[in-house]
C-alpha cells in the first residue's frame, strides 16, 4: 500500500507536492513560508495519504500553527545536538 503525505491547494484541489513523510512534508512549507510569507500556507492543506483514504493532517491557520510549531521544534533538536 502506498503511504506518503500530500500538500494540496483548498481552492483548487490540485496536489501541489507528495511527500514520504510529514517531516519532509513540514519542512517543506516551513521553507515556501519563509520565502513567500506565512500567509501563503493558509491556501494549503496537509493530508496523510494510506492508499485511498486521505486523513487532514492541517490546513489554513492550523497549518500555519504547525509549521511553526515543527521548526521551533527542530531548531531546538538541533541547538541541543551541536551542544558540547
């Protein structure tokens, strides 16, 4: 079976990207926010793809929420990893 998470756009319902996991998925609108603004993710939704169910994962100020969330969190991991 096929697992994997997908980035699409509300208005359209297109898929903007697949990814093989969230954190790739994350760290990918953690980046379009930093060059575009965080307003651009409030178009977006995250799903969790499992063959043919889609489970929202986040979407619009939520998604927004979490990409912040992630990369505070990830920031720390690394601070913490690169301490002597």
């Amino acid at each position: 079976m096929n697992i994997f998470c997908q980035v699409k756009a509300m208005t359209s319902g297109n898929v903007i990207d697949d990814f093989d996991n969230r954190i790739e998925a994350l760290a990918t609108l953690n980046t379009i926010a930093k060059e575009h603004g965080q307003e651009e993710l409030r178009t977006l939704s995250l799903l969790h793809v499992d063959g043919d169910k889609q489970t929202l994962i986040a979407m619009a100020s939520e998604l927004i929420t979490l990409v912040k969330h992630e990369a505070i969190e990830l920031a720390t991991a690394n601070a913490t990893s690169t301490t002597p």
